[in-house]
C-alpha cells in the first residue's frame, strides 16, 4: 500500500532575478513499511524534497499525497505527528538548555499525547527503544557521545508514534562502528514499529544496509530508481555508476562490483 506519492513535483527559487530548479518534475511513491532512499550529491534536490515531505516549503508545481489525500500547505496538527523527522547533526538537533527527557517529551507535550503525569514513563520507554538508560533523560545533550545524541533524535521523533520517519543524512557526522550501530537500530525499530522511511543520504555504502528502494537525484531530476539490489547489481545511468564506483571496498564482492562498473565505462 502506498503511503507516500509525489506527482510531477517541481520546486524553483528566486535567486540573485533569476530562476533555480531545486527539484525538477519528480514522482515516486513510498510503500507503507518500505525504507526508501533518496540519493544524490550535494545540489542534487534531495533536501529540497524532504523539506516539501515535510511541509516546510510548498512545491511550485505538483502534489505530495499522504495516505491517498493531497497535503496541504498549512499541515494540521495530527498530519504534522505522523511525519516525523531526523536531522543530520545530533548536537545542533537538540536545544543544549534542555535535557535528553525535555527534549523527547516535547513531542508529547505539542501533540498532547498522553496525560502529563504518564509522559515521564512515555519518554523512558522511547529512550529504552532506541537503547539508552532511562537515567539519561536527566542529563544536557552535550554529556552525550554522538551516537548517544542521535539515539535521542530518533527517541524524540519515534515518542509521538508516526507513520513516516524522514531522515536526512542521519549517521554522516558518526564514525564508522556507531554508524553501523545506529543503521541497525532502524533497522530494528522499522520492524518492530510497522515505521515507513525516507531516508536523505550521498552515501551508497548506507543505502545497502538500510534500503529497500532507491531514487537517485541528479541536478533535481531522477535518473534511476528502483530496488536497491537491482541498481547494485545493474546501474543504468552513469550518475549512478560513478556513485557506486566511490563505495569505498571492504570485501571481495565490492571488488568485482567496482572492477565491472569499470569494465562497462571503458
């Protein structure tokens, strides 16, 4: 079933009298319990078109449907809960005069979800979900390690109970280990919570862990979209190829993957 769908979306800016399309003519669909990724360099559009999933800018041109139903400009409030979203900076995400709990009840508090003496349980059982110490909700953000800070993102986002969890480059600022950490845990919670994923990434080595689906953006058009594995496995466009190529290779199948891109630009 189909939760998410953009028809025909284009958004332009103004910029110095003239015209820039951020985001030219783009349609897919997003399937309830899929995680799909949107793929591209810097510039691509890829933001741009999170930030219309999100209702923070309208598109030019085109619609944005939501559970088969066009999502206004002005989103209400319940629309506003199940679209949640995860940003790329753990530490600039989170208000450093609040603590971890103040900043995971705020959604509760917003939405009204639950009664107020039920939202300090609310918020220990999100942070339990995302496997950190219900203990941690006393401290600032800043006495977190990064992997902890973006644990709490998720906590915050998740706690409201959506439907669709955009998340924009959300393990880019993590090492290697806690990115693998953190990549499992969505993993984990997209299973266990029937959650639906956009996820916003440059970076092809996560999208293999992690999407089902992908839609790759070049200059604010799609070049290729299709099944992860499938694009792997085939590239059709040469954008897509040369994103593969700069995998970086940690095992002998990446090897005859990037010697067989090779072979086919050659």
């Amino acid at each position: 079933m189909t939760l998410l769908a953009l028809k025909n979306v284009t958004k332009t800016f103004r910029v110095n009298q003239r015209e820039v399309h951020a985001v030219r003519d783009v349609s897919f669909d997003v399937r309830e319990g899929e995680c799909l990724a949107i793929v591209g360099e810097s510039g691509s559009g890829k933001t741009t078109l999170a930030n219309m999933i999100l209702g923070l800018f309208g598109a030019t041109s085109g619609e944005i449907h939501f559970r088969d139903s066009a999502l206004p400009a002005r989103r209400p409030t319940e629309l506003r809960r199940q679209i949640q979203f995860v940003q790329q900076n753990p530490l600039s995400a989170l208000n450093a005069k609040r603590s971890v709990g103040a900043s995971v009840r705020l959604g509760l508090e917003t939405y009204r979800i639950g009664e107020r003496a039920a939202r300090k349980a609310a918020v220990e059982a999100a942070l339990e979900a995302v496997g950190l110490e219900p203990e941690l909700a006393r401290r600032p953000p800043g006495a977190l390690s990064g992997g902890q800070r973006q644990r709490v993102g998720i906590a915050r986002a998740l706690a409201v109970e959506p439907s669709l969890v955009v998340l924009d480059e959300p393990t880019s600022a993590l090492d290697v280990l806690v990115q693998a950490r953190v990549l499992r845990l969505l993993n984990e919670l997209r299973a266990a919570k029937k959650l639906t994923y956009v996820f916003i990434t440059h970076d092809l080595a996560v999208v293999r862990n992690i999407a089902d689906r992908c839609v790759v953006l070049k200059e604010g058009q799609i070049v290729e979209m299709g099944e992860t594995t499938a694009i792997f496995d085939d590239p059709q466009h040469d954008y897509t190829r040369n994103l593969i190529r700069a995998v970086p290779v940690v095992d002998q199948t990446e090897v005859q993957l990037r010697d067989k891109l090779g072979r086919a630009n050659d």
